[in-house]
C-alpha cells in the first residue's frame, strides 16, 4: 500500500506535468496578423569616442539582472533585484533615475510582501524586472515564484505614469490556461504596428526554450509562440529586421560547450524557427541584443567558459557575421562575475550598459560607436 504522503506527491507531480504539457501547446486567440514597427532611418552619430563607468549605488550584499529604459525627458531608468542573497525572502526590486547630479536614491518598487497584498497570494520570492517606456507611461514587468525554484515563475506587470515616482498594483499575466507558471521575462519588448507589444519571455519547467508573447494596447496577451529549438535555450533577445522579420539571439542552457544560438520569424513573430548558432560562444549565460543608429548590430555577452568578463561584439549584416568589438571589464585575478547585461539605445545615440558587478552590485556605463569602433576616448 502506497503511504499516503507519497499519493500526494505522485497527484502533484501528474498535475504539474499537465500543466507544464498545457502551456507549452496553448495559444491564446489571434485576431489579426501581427507587424512589427520598422526600424528606424539610419543615422551618423556626430559623437566623439568616449566611455564612461561608475558603479549604481548599492542597496543589499547581493545585486542582479539590471534593466535599462529611457524616459521622455531623456533621463535613464534603472531597475534590478537585490537582498542578502538571489531567491531570499528579503529579495526586492529596486529602482533609480540618472540626472544631472548622478543616480537617484534607489527604492524599493516591488517587495515580496507587497506584491503577495496586491495579487492577494503567496509569494515565496521576486527575480528578474524588466523596464520598458513607451514615450507616456514606464513599464515594469518582474518575476515572482510562490512555490518551488525559479521553474515555478509567474510575470507581474505594473505601470507607472510618472517617471516611476510611482506605480499601479501589480497584477499577475495569464501566460497559461491552468498553473499559470514557468513563464519569466528578461529582455526588452519590441513595439509593434497596433499599438502593442512583442515580449520575448522563456519557459523553464521540465523543458527550457524561448517564447513570444503578443500583447495588445492594453497589455493583454492575444497570441503566445514558442521559439523551436533542437537545444535548451533562455532569455531570447530580439531585434527587428522589417515590418515582418525579427531575429532572436538565445543563451544556451546546455549541454555545456554552449554558443549563441539564435531563432527567427518572418511572419511578425507568429512562427519562429531555429537558425544556425552564432560563432560566439555562451557560458549559459544572458545576452543582450540592440541595433545601433548606424544599422549594425551590438551584442553583449560573456566569454567561452566563464561570466569572468563582459564582452562586446558588432554585426554589419543583420547578424549573419560577428566580429568582437571591445571587453569592457574582466577580472584578471578570475573569480569574478560580469553578467547579464542590459543594452539600450538613447534617443541621442549614446549606447547604455547595465551588467552584474561580482554579484556585488550593479555597474553603469556609457559609450559612443566611435568607441566601439576602436577609436579612443
């Protein structure tokens, strides 16, 4: 006779797998065929070479997964989530503002404790924010767990109108018919031409790979795809080709040697197919991805074995070929960490980085294409 703790965890493990089954085939409805907002008009940036670097200031003994946005006014947006350790229950997200006096006071926008009043639930831990401005509102997407690792995540999405001074209640993104988990954001969404949004988020129950949610105007989800890959892949990065084409750049979640590797749509993110990985190698890390003024394309990332360092690479035809651009930090003693970069484009050219310090805290820095392209500041 089966003791009935063990019934218990037998019930619970097929339901969890059911789930996990139900969202990995479950495709909200699709009213219209989606478009993506073209890329902008090539231009020259007049910018002279220059780089700039200071750590943000530190709020806990531990700090990760920073995400970068610019506000109308042209003031940088910081966010990111720190605590004595990732996954403690003291773990918030906490956010900044760069002036003419340097970076704000961090506070704390979305806690454990204040996030479970607001969905009125359990909340074992907070992870990964994302920020996003859409020229009138600033968007904060995080990742919350109630039970279990980081397989067990849901997205949070909230809305400040005012710079990120303050914030709307929390609520939850219904990325799945039952459970409703697995299912975290890392990277930036892309607008597309109703008014919505292209979010690339990634599944990590059972199985791991990379999905895109369509979001109507309003935030709600109106189609969900999954990026096939013949490999384990995380935290998709993707950049707009035209009004149909949009190229993905994923971390390789194993086996261990890893690359690039990379997906694609041609259909505005309704279908995405795998494409050949990138001759960069990726130590199950996170990537970034952005497409400069000039056209080209600027990746960041780690080294072949290690996150001992955080590397720059440039592509001048839309991905197909890299070529390694500048190193940015690297530990020359090892043991180290400089991960999971956050790239973005200010409206004046400049080039915004935001990447894990030693695990440590966050560090800032500021870059033309003049620099990248070699010349010196």
């Amino acid at each position: 006779m089966i003791a009935p703790s063990l019934q218990i965890i037998r019930r619970a493990s097929l339901a969890l797998f059911a789930a996990a089954l139900a969202a990995a085939v479950w495709r909200a409805p699709n009213p219209s065929a989606p478009a993506f907002v073209a890329p902008a008009a090539l231009s020259q940036s007049a910018l002279p070479a220059y780089f700039t670097a200071a750590m943000l200031p530190q709020v806990a003994a531990s700090a990760h997964a920073a995400t970068l946005a610019e506000l109308p006014d042209g003031r940088i947006a910081a966010a990111w989530f720190a605590g004595s350790r990732e996954g403690a229950d003291d773990v918030a997200v906490w956010f900044t503002k760069l002036d003419r006096k340097g970076w704000q006071e961090p506070s704390p926008i979305a806690t454990r404790e204040s996030t479970a009043g607001a969905l009125f639930a359990r909340i074992r831990k907070l992870g990964n924010p994302l920020l996003y401005s859409d020229g009138q509102r600033l968007h904060l997407w995080f990742v919350s767990v109630a039970v279990g690792g980081w397989a067990g995540s849901s997205i949070n999405h909230t809305i400040s109108h005012d710079g990120g001074d303050t914030w709307s209640w929390p609520t939850k993104l219904q990325t799945s018919p039952f459970a409703n988990i697995s299912t975290l954001v890392r990277t930036p969404p892309l607008p597309l031409a109703d008014g919505g949004l292209g979010l690339p988020v990634y599944h990590e129950f059972i199985a791991k790979y990379g999905e895109w949610l369509r979001l109507s105007p309003d935030g709600k989800i109106v189609d969900k795809a999954r990026m096939v890959h013949p490999v384990r892949t995380l935290q998709p990065a993707v950049v707009v080709q035209d009004s149909q084409r949009a190229l993905a750049l994923l971390r390789d979640a194993g086996p261990f040697p890893g690359y690039v590797r990379v997906a694609a749509t041609a259909d505005g993110g309704q279908h995405w197919q795998a494409g050949e990985a990138l001759p960069v190698r990726n130590p199950n890390s996170s990537v970034a991805l952005i497409r400069l003024a000039s056209g080209r394309l600027l990746l960041a990332g780690n080294p072949e074995n290690s996150r001992e360092a955080m590397l720059l690479w440039v592509s001048a035809d839309e991905g197909k070929t890299w070529q390694p651009s500048r190193t940015v930090e690297t530990a020359p003693d090892g043991g180290a960490e400089f991960s999971y970069p956050a790239l973005l484009l200010g409206r004046d050219g400049r080039i915004h980085l935001a990447y894990t310090w030693r695990r440590q805290g966050i560090k800032y820095a500021t870059f033309s294409e003049a620099w990248l392209d070699g010349a010196a500041p």
